[in-house]
C-alpha cells in the first residue's frame, strides 16, 4: 500500500475528472458539507462523516455542490499486496459509507496530512502505515455491519453529551444516566461503535479545542490547558503531544495577530 497524492479541499468550486480512470485507488472522507461525484455515470452524494472507495481505472468525475462549501480528505493509493489483506480493495465496483469511527478516521488523516506536508524523514512509511491502521478500522466496521439505527442513536447521544461536558470530568456512569443503561454496556458499545473508549474520545475533542485556540486565540497555554479541562499543564502537553506530535508551543509560533 503506497500513497502516491494526498490533499486536503476546502472550496465551492472544486471540480475533479476522470473520465479514463485513475491508475491509483481513491479514499475520499468528507469532514464539512457535501460534494458529488458520478462514478460509471453513476450519482453518488457524499456527505460529512460519509467515506468513498473509487477502485483503480474506475472512471469518475466529481464537482461541489453549487454555492456550498465543502471540506474533504482525499488520498491516491496503490493496494498493491494490501489488496490480499482488506476484502475492501478487492472489490470492483465503488463502495460508500457513513462510519461511526468519525473521530478515529479524521484523526488518522489528519496525521497523514501534517506528515505529507511536513515531509520529514520516513515521512512516506508512516502515512502509509497511518492508511494501513486506518483501513483496519474501516474493515472492522464493514465486517460487523450490524449496528442497528437504535443503537447509532444511543450512541450519537453519549458523544454530544460529551460535546457539551467535554471540559468536565466526564464518566461512563454519567453516560450510562444519559442513554438509561448500565454502565458497563455503555462503555462497551461506545468503543464498539466509535473504536475509542470514552477517556481517548473526550482527549481527542479537548485537543481539537485547543489546536483552534491555540491558532485563533490570545490565551496562553497554561489559560488553554485550564479551560478544556487540564489542571496540569504538563499533562496537557504530555497529551497534546501523544495525539497531534506537536507540543503547543509550535502552534503558537503560528498563531494569528489579534486585534485587540
């Protein structure tokens, strides 16, 4: 499995054809809006939180929605001996999906961004073992394609709970309270259905807080650290670190002039 393009769209105009087909499979995850492509002629709508597999020399044109914006990640791949590993690259018609693993996937092409961007040493083997990780977590959810729209509820509930009490504690009794089931249920399903257990879920949102604030806001870190919920501002780096390879600093160097 070898990454060959990565990019990152942002636009209401984006446009994209081909009409002969691409030599390389394509991944697209749309993270904001909605684009569509036409895949053998075909209409498919691809929303936020929905994924697209094009199978190589499948031919295919993709365009905007009109006057909407869109955000998405795509990546170009050989699947090569992948192809024996993951029953996905062996089909041969497109295949589309909303994934309840939302964060997980987002998270993992983030990482493959900064990386294709950065271009570090072995940058290359790493996006490529980030894409590997990534399909087994696409697969495990294909294989078990059982979750019911009931329970793709509950647990829509547990994460926007957790969405307005991410700076508290928060727990799988106080999640169990807000689906009425057990605690212990309660956690099993929520890494079942997302791949995260509650704790990696509410880290990875607490993060995603502070990169933005980071980037926009005049706070320092430590006033950072405190508002998404970390007493400890050395842990808030440890955690920073562990999840995005940065430490906070870096992207305040970046930050933006504020108007005061």
């Amino acid at each position: 499995m070898q990454v060959i393009t990565f990019t990152y769209d942002k636009s209401s105009n984006w446009y994209k054809e081909e009409l002969e087909g691409c030599p390389n499979w394509t991944l697209v995850l749309v993270t904001y809006g909605r684009c569509v492509y036409w895949i053998n002629e075909k209409k498919q709508v691809v929303e936020k939180g929905q994924w697209l597999l094009i199978p190589s020399k499948t031919p295919f044109y993709g365009r905007s929605v009109p006057t909407q914006i869109h955000e998405k990640y795509v990546v170009q791949f050989t699947a090569k001996e992948a192809a024996e590993l993951f029953p996905l690259l062996q089909l041969q018609h497109y295949t589309s999906r909303i994934t309840g693993k939302y964060e997980l996937i987002v998270d993992r092409l983030r990482l493959i961004h900064q990386q294709w961007q950065d271009k570090q040493s072995y940058y290359q083997t790493l996006c490529e073992a980030l894409l590997k990780e990534m399909f087994v977590y696409l697969h495990r959810e294909w294989d078990q394609d059982t979750t019911t729209t009931a329970t793709a509820q509950l647990v829509e509930q547990m994460k926007s709970y957790i969405q307005n009490h991410y700076r508290e504690h928060v727990t799988k009794d106080e999640l169990a309270a807000c689906i009425s089931r057990s605690p212990n249920y309660t956690a099993v399903l929520f890494r079942k259905v997302t791949g995260q257990t509650i704790s990696e879920f509410v880290h990875a949102i607490r993060i995603k807080t502070a990169i933005y604030m980071l980037r926009h806001s005049a706070l320092s870190v430590t006033e950072i650290s405190e508002f998404i919920g970390y007493n400890d501002p050395s842990y808030f780096y440890r955690v920073f670190r562990r999840l995005t390879g940065l430490v906070p600093t870096d992207l305040v160097s970046d930050r933006e002039t504020i108007r005061k």
